[in-house]
C-alpha cells in the first residue's frame, strides 16, 4: 500500500509540474505586459510600481500622486488580454515620485 502511495504521489507530481510551469510563464508574461502599460502612460507613470500576477490576477501596490493615476492604473491592467482581475493596492499620496 505505502508502495502505491508513493507511486501515485511521484505520477501526480509530474503531472502537474508542466501545468504549474505553464501557468508561471503566463504570469510572468502578464507582468511584464502590465509594467509597459503602467510605465508608458504619462498620468500613471508608473515606473516605480510594483506589479505581482499568480494565477492571472494582477496585483499593483505602491503610490501614486491622485486618484486619477490610481483608478487608471487598474483600468490599464484590466484592459491586458489574459488579466482575471485587478487587486490595486496603490496608495495615493500627492508627494510620490
């Protein structure tokens, strides 16, 4: 029994590996598409941003100098195609760089 235990944790282990690399290159891509949006748009400037993604949700936190620049942020990474959801987590704080 221990046998087939340990056979059927090694099978499933491999088989799930290629989808989690997967999903990882999926995010990593979302990221760096995210970034450009951010950084190019010139209310955001979002440069100095920090930008996470697990599983398509796109997580932004640092500051911006208004609302403005933190509600178009979100709406710049919503509009990325494979973008689940948006957790923006900017601050709004009228002395950020």
């Amino acid at each position: 029994m221990q046998r087939f235990l340990a056979i059927f944790l090694v099978a499933f282990t491999l088989w799930t590996l290629p989808a989690a690399a997967q999903s990882n290159k999926v995010d990593d891509a979302l990221v760096d598409q995210v970034r450009l949006q951010l950084t190019k748009d010139p209310i955001v400037n979002g440069g100095a941003l920090a930008v996470d993604v697990k599983n398509a949700v796109v997580t932004i936190k640092g500051k911006v100098r208004t609302e403005r620049a933190r509600q178009k942020a979100e709406k710049l990474a919503k509009k990325v195609k494979g973008v689940k959801s948006v957790d923006n987590q900017l601050v709004v704080d009228p002395n950020a760089i």
